[in-house]
C-alpha cells in the first residue's frame, strides 16, 4: 500500500480545505518546500501535491515549488490543479513529476483526456471527485450530471495509469474514507486506484490494507498529518506493515 501525504499549495503556502470549499481553508507553517523535505525524511517515496492556485487559473502557477521540490528530494510526486492543456501536462512531465493529475478538464471532454493518455504514456492519473455518486467538477463548485461509474466505463480503455477516487463529502472532515464506494471503483477500474478524502487515524490505512482489493495501489493522507492525529513516526511504519 502506498501512503502518499498531501501538500495543498496556495498562495505558496501549505493550506487545507475543508469540502474543498476556498472560504474555509487552513494555512499551515512549513512551506511547501519544507513539508516534502519532513516526508522525505521519514522515508515517504510518493507525495500528492494540489495547486490550488492552478484549480483557480488553470495555470501551472506553482510549476517553480514543484519542480524544487523534484530535484530536492527524489520523491515520486502526483500533482493535480486546474491542469487543462497538454502544455501544463508538458510542463509537469518535464519538470519531472511522476503523475499528472487530470479532473475537471478530462471529465467535461473525454477527448482531452484521451489525448493526453496517448502522448503522455503512463503519466496521466484520472483525478474523479465524486458527492453522492455523480462527479464535480470546477474546483467542486459544479456537480455534473454524470454518475462516477458511468463516466469510468466510458473512458476505461482511454488509457491512464491511475486514478484517484474522492468522496468530497468526506474530504477536509476526517471521518475516514468512503472505503465501500472506492471499493466499487476499483472493481470497474482498468487501472489502480487511490483512496482520497476523510483519513482521519491509522486505523483507517489499516481499514484500506484490509479490503484486500489488489487494485487499490494507495492512499492520501492530508488534514489529519497537519492536525497531529497522525503522526510521521507512526504512519511511516504502515508503509513496511
């Protein structure tokens, strides 16, 4: 089970959100710089990174913090934030991430999304933020009509190499993750999939290990490291368990 701790940069700042929504966000101490270099340390290899400045623009507005964090530590990195055109997607590749996140933009043309997994092999991770079962989108300001697993069949043969599955009514609020949703999603998934929202303590990474689904490759753990109710020391060990 990969572990990948988050960094939400905004404003070049460590924040959390709660519900994604931007009026009731977190700022943390350590800069996104400092917070990769923490994760390395313990022994973390993977990390997601959000730029929450790019979900607003749909610019690679932090590429810069990225690309030091890249070459200052070694670290597999997945990064997702309003990342709409295969130059960001170039951007990202060149500057050395390991994944590159695609949301709102594949969802509202699957034909992006396909693109992208052509020119990008093995690069492209689909990002499906999900409430109450139908997909949002815009930062989650926008629910679509279309419901998460129809949306999946459609694009299932298009190619990505990951996808990353958030239960936005759990995200921010640490009440641990929608594990019978994502579970469902990995059973449809061609690819591995990503446990994301809602981690609130190590019981729920055991929780995840536990559903023995061979096709869920990891899982992200944001508020709750920055809150204390998970520490490194303990979270790191769960990585070898």
């Amino acid at each position: 089970m990969k572990i990948f701790p988050a960094i939400d940069i905004k404003d070049k700042k460590c924040v959390r959100l709660v519900k994604g929504d931007f009026d009731n966000k977190t700022e943390y101490e350590p800069s996104p710089v400092e917070q990769a270099g923490k994760y390395k340390d313990h022994g973390f290899k993977n990390l997601h990174i959000v730029d929450l400045d790019g979900a607003l623009t749909g610019k690679t507005v932090n590429l810069d913090i990225i690309q030091e964090i890249v070459t200052k530590f070694d670290l597999k990195i997945e990064i997702g934030g309003g990342i709409r055109n295969l130059e960001s997607i170039q951007k990202y590749t060149d500057a050395g991430v390991e994944k590159v996140i695609l949301g709102s933009a594949a969802i509202k043309d699957k034909n992006f999304l396909k693109n992208a997994c052509e020119k990008f092999p093995n690069k492209i991770a689909l990002g499906l933020d999900a409430k109450d079962g139908y997909l949002s989108v815009s930062g989650w300001k926008e629910n679509s009509d279309q419901l998460t697993l129809d949306y999946l069949k459609e694009v299932n043969d298009f190619g990505a190499s990951r996808l990353i599955y958030t239960d936005i009514n759990r995200d921010g609020m640490k009440q641990s993750p929608n594990f019978e949703e994502t579970a469902k999603i990995a059973n449809t998934s061609n690819c591995p999939v990503i446990i994301s929202g809602g981690v609130s303590s190590i019981d729920d990474i055991k929780k995840a290990k536990e559903l023995n689904n061979s096709n869920i490759e990891g899982i992200i753990v944001g508020k709750a490291i920055y809150d204390g109710d998970i520490k490194l020391d303990e979270l790191v060990k769960e990585l070898d368990a």
